[in-house]
C-alpha cells in the first residue's frame, strides 16, 4: 500500500538501518510538490536514479505557508500519497521546520539531491553529506514546468 510509504522521523531510522544492511544507497530529496507535475516526476526520477533507495521529504502545509503565501493548494496528506505512490520513491517522510536540516541529519544520505537551480555548497544538508564522505547532485529541471506556473495558467484562463 501507498501508504506504508509513509513514515515518521521516528519510524525511519529502523528503514534505514534495514538498507544499510543490505548496502542500499540512499538518496535524499526534499520539497513542496504542491500539484504533482511532470517537472516533478522527471526531478524525482532523476533523483531515484542516482542510487537504492529515495527518501522525499516533504515541507508540511505550515512550513509550505511560511515559503509560499496562500499555498498549499493539496494538503500535506494528499502531497505525500501521491508521492508515495509513485514506483521511484521508497519513503515519504513530512517535517515542519523552515528547512530540512533535521531530517537530512537524521538520514545521513550517500547521496543529497536538488535541482540545478541551486548551487551544490547552497543546498541544506551540504556540510552534514560531505562530512560523511556523500555527494550532493543537482538534476537538470524540466523548462517550463512550476506548480506557480500552472496556477498562473489557470487564474488566466478560467
């Protein structure tokens, strides 16, 4: 079930340890992914594609509040679901602190993924990776593709 995908900070790090014991490599991505779209699948794909296993974390409806003002559009429940339920992630996990440095922290990834609009040594979690021999990547994002873009598209045309 979709839904077994879905963990607690304190419910991942027995997943965890399971796929250290079975030499997985861990990569970790994080995000709003407020209406899923296909410059998300594509990131999340790439991501996937970069080790074992991939754990999203996903901003809760506060911490997407606090970035983005009126959103989310899907609340934190559905976000997560729908992530879960793509066959390329292996864990879903909310956190509500303005970044994910925590959770980061907690997975201690091979590998720490974001788009290419970031710079590796800018994204959160870069010092805590490194310091553990990992990689931080970023993946090409797919032009033209923004949940701001789509709601835009939308209040235009109705």
């Amino acid at each position: 079930m979709t839904a077994d995908k879905i963990l607690t900070p304190a419910q991942l790090p027995a997943l965890l340890a399971q796929w250290q014991a079975e030499h997985r490599r861990v990569v970790f991505t994080n995000g709003c992914f407020d209406l899923l779209h296909l410059g998300h699948v594509d990131y999340l794909e790439k991501a996937r594609a970069l080790g074992d296993a991939l754990v999203v974390g996903v901003n809760t409806d506060a911490s997407v509040s606090g970035l983005k003002p009126g959103r989310p559009i899907q609340d934190e429940h559905a976000r997560a679901r729908i992530l879960a339920s793509l066959a390329f992630v292996d864990a879903v996990v909310l956190f509500g602190e303005p970044t994910p440095a925590h959770l980061i922290a907690l997975v201690q990834p091979d590998v720490l993924v974001k788009g290419d609009d970031y710079a590796p040594e800018a994204i959160v979690g870069y010092d805590t990776v490194m310091a553990k021999g990992g990689t931080v990547q970023t993946v090409p994002l797919v032009a033209g593709y923004s949940t701001s873009r789509i709601i835009a598209t939308i209040l235009a045309h109705p």
